[in-house]
C-alpha cells in the first residue's frame, strides 16, 4: 500500500489565508516561490583517485602473473 504523506502549508500561507478569511474578501494569493539552486559537484579529485586505483590493481595483477609464470 502506497505510503501517505501530509502536505505541510508554510506558515505565512495560513496566515494569509485566515486575515483573508477573516475579511471575508478573497485576494488572490501568489503560489510560494520556489528558489532551486543548482547542485553542480565537483568530482575531479575522486575520478584521480578511481584512476589511481585502477592502475596499482592493473600493475598488481601482472606482477602476479608474471610472478606465477617465473615460480612455475
């Protein structure tokens, strides 16, 4: 069964939304805007690190065949 969720109402919503209620006129009331920051990281350092990585596993593996043809 799909979980319900509660939509929250930002504080400053109510409030318009009673003092409107309370006149008994109703204005229009502009939909909250929403801010959206970019979220751009930068990974440069990790992908040096994977590249790191990657080369000691290679040159590892063949000093382990090597070694493994040498000690046969």
């Amino acid at each position: 069964m799909a979980k319900k969720y509660k939509r929250y109402v930002s504080q400053s919503l109510k409030e318009q939304t009673e003092a409107n209620a309370g006149t008994g006129t109703v204005a229009a009331t502009a939909a909250p805007r929403r801010t959206t920051t970019e979220f751009n990281p930068d990974y440069g350092h990790i992908v040096r690190d994977l590249k790191r990585i990657g080369i000691l596993a290679g040159t590892f593996i063949t000093v382990l065949i090597v070694l493994s043809f040498i000690l046969n």
